[in-house]
C-alpha cells in the first residue's frame, strides 16, 4: 500500500493524473501481479487493476485490496471506453504503439518519457532486497553444482542447460536472460548466448547468468583452465577493474564516475578500445534497470540502490573476458550480493 501511496501522491502532485500503466514489471511492483496480462488505471478515484477471466482467481490472492478489480471480456472495447472518459491521460513510456494509437483517437494521450514508477523503482525495499539477495544464493548454488558436472567437448547449450537445470531445481521460476556461455572466439561478443560450439580445454568462457524468482540476480565467472599468459593477464586486468570500482561505490556518487574509475583502469594497462560497452546496470524485477552505469549516466547513487559491476576485455574472433559481481549500494559504501561465489575465475578438469 505504502508504494500505491506514493505513486499517486507523486502523481498528483505533478498533476498527470489519470495515468494508465501497461508496463508488465511495474505492474508487478505496485501490484505483486504474476499473470501476462494486466493493466492499472490511476485516476482521482483510485487504482483500477484490469485485466481478463483468467486471472479471476489469481487476482484474488495476489493483488492488494486496495484496487478496483475489472474483469473484461474484450480489451480492445475496454480501451475504448477509458479514452472516452477522459480528454487528458498519461501513459507509461513502454506502451505498445498499437495501445497508444487506439487511446489517441479519444483522449489527449501524454507519454510519461521521465517514467516516474521506473525512478520509484530506483531504491529497493527492505522486502525487495531480501528476494533479491535470495535469487543471488539460488544462481551462486546453482554454479557451484553445475561447475562439478561441466566438462570439455561438451557444447555451450549443455553446459547452460545444466546450469539452468540446477537453478530451476533450487527454485528459480525461470533464467533472468538467455544464459550466455561464450567460449574461445565467441568470448568476444559480450551477449554471446549459449550454442552448439564445442568447448576446448584450452580456451577462456564467459558464464554470464542469472536467476530470476519474480526479481532478477546476474553473475559474471570465468572458466579458464589453459596457462595462456596474455588470457591470464587479461583476467586480472579485468579483476582488478572489478575491486577498484566495487572499491568506490558509495551513497553520492554518481553512475558515471563509477564507469570512469573501472574505465580509467583499463585504458592505462592499454585495453580501453577493447571495453566497449557500460560498466553496468541496475538490477531488480528486470534483469536491466535504471541505472545505467556508463559515461553518461549522471544519476546520483542512493542507499538501497542494486547495481551490476561487469568489466570486460574482447578481442575480436580470438576471446573476451568479463567478470561481474553485483553490489547493494549503502551510505558508506556497499555490499556485494554475489559474494558467495569468492572467486572470479575457475579452473576445471
């Protein structure tokens, strides 16, 4: 209730009330909705939660008390009729076009492009924190079962299926992404999900994964059992870009000056052309939030925010390596989430 609060009196405040949401991960933060197909409607009056017959009786367990419950039978006439009620409405900025266009015809329709329940989104909860913290131990347990069954000759989509398996098995509802295992040459495209290339002993993988129940964690490791001196340089090259920016964080600052440190790192030992994507992200019902740890990214950091450290080094069809841990920002620094798997590369047999 204390979240539906605030989102009203904000948008009050700023007066773009009525606002429609149609944003499925809003939806589930304001909501605790878990169902494909929902939508909210703020006006003066209240939170209409709308949705179709299939989820009657979901509904009934999952949605606060606080929201109007409507059931349609057509979406389409339902839309119709909530333009006509209005000459004026706000809209989240992820409405589908097709949505946008059919309010447009009735109502003076305002794209929220500030997404005010995104920048609620930002600090998480008390409650939020500790789901998030628990889909952190499923991913961490889940390496450390899947590591023990991989082995070389194998292909990428068996090692991310084992990995998925022993994530679902501990509880995951599903992976937070498609599950990136990029080995050898294929380590240097940074989303390089799993395929049928076979993995060498002697190259360098990037595991890159995540488990997802209702909110998102994702890891970063390196696999890497050959005694190649440049790969092994890289890796703690990339490393030690990793400590110094987790080093850093603290309430105040800002996204930007984050990247820059782990940046400024890598561009001294020679390598910056090489890192060519943000130093992260936040994290929490989506894999990617707000927000984005990179050159341009000014938002200044706040207590309770979680955020990816993702480094990396990729050299075109020869490797890549990253290594991403993520960090619960606190006043004084923060605390690493991923912790449990304490090393950032492995060795296996």
């Amino acid at each position: 209730m204390e979240k539906l609060n605030t989102l009203f009196k904000q948008l009050e405040n700023q007066g773009m009330l009525p606002y429609f949401v149609t944003n499925l991960s809003h939806i589930y933060y304001l909501s605790n909705f878990t169902g494909s197909t929902a939508y909210i409607l703020i006006d003066e009056n209240g939170f209409e939660f709308i949705t179709d017959g299939r989820y009657k009786n979901q509904i009934e367990n999952e949605i606060d008390k606080a929201f109007k419950r409507v059931i349609v039978e057509n979406y389409n006439r339902h839309f119709e009729k909530i333009a006509e009620r209005y000459k004026k409405m706000y809209v989240d900025f992820k409405t589908p076009l097709d949505l946008y266009t059919k309010l447009k015809k009735n109502s003076d329709v305002i794209v929220d492009l500030n997404d005010i329940i995104g920048q609620l989104r930002l600090v998480k909860s008390e409650n939020e924190i500790a789901v998030i913290k628990k889909a952190y131990e499923i991913a961490a347990g889940a390496f450390t079962d899947a590591i023990s069954e991989f082995q070389f000759g194998e292909t990428e989509n068996v090692w991310a299926a084992k990995l998925e398996y022993n994530m679902k098995v501990r509880g995951a509802r599903r992976p937070s992404f498609d599950t990136i295992i990029a080995s050898g040459h294929r380590g240097a495209l940074p989303h390089g999900i799993a395929s049928g290339k076979k993995i060498d002993l002697a190259e360098p993988v990037i595991v890159d994964y995540g488990a997802f129940i209702n909110y998102c964690s994702d890891i970063t490791r390196m696999i890497y059992s050959g005694n190649d001196k440049e790969v092994l340089e890289i890796i703690d090259i990339v490393n030690s870009a990793r400590m110094l920016a987790i080093e850093s964080i603290r309430e105040g600052k800002k996204a930007c000056e984050i990247d820059a440190i782990a940046r400024d790192f890598i561009e001294k030992k020679g390598y910056g052309q090489f890192f060519n994507h943000g130093l992260g992200h936040g994290v929490g019902i989506d894999v990617h939030e707000k927000p984005s740890l990179n050159p341009f990214d000014e938002t200044v950091l706040k207590a309770g925010m979680i955020i990816t450290i993702e480094p990396g080094i990729y050299f075109e069809n020869n490797f890549g390596v990253r290594i991403e841990d993520t960090v619960l920002v606190t006043e004084n620094g923060c605390e690493i989430l991923s912790s449990m798997l304490e090393r950032h590369f492995y060795k296996i047999n």
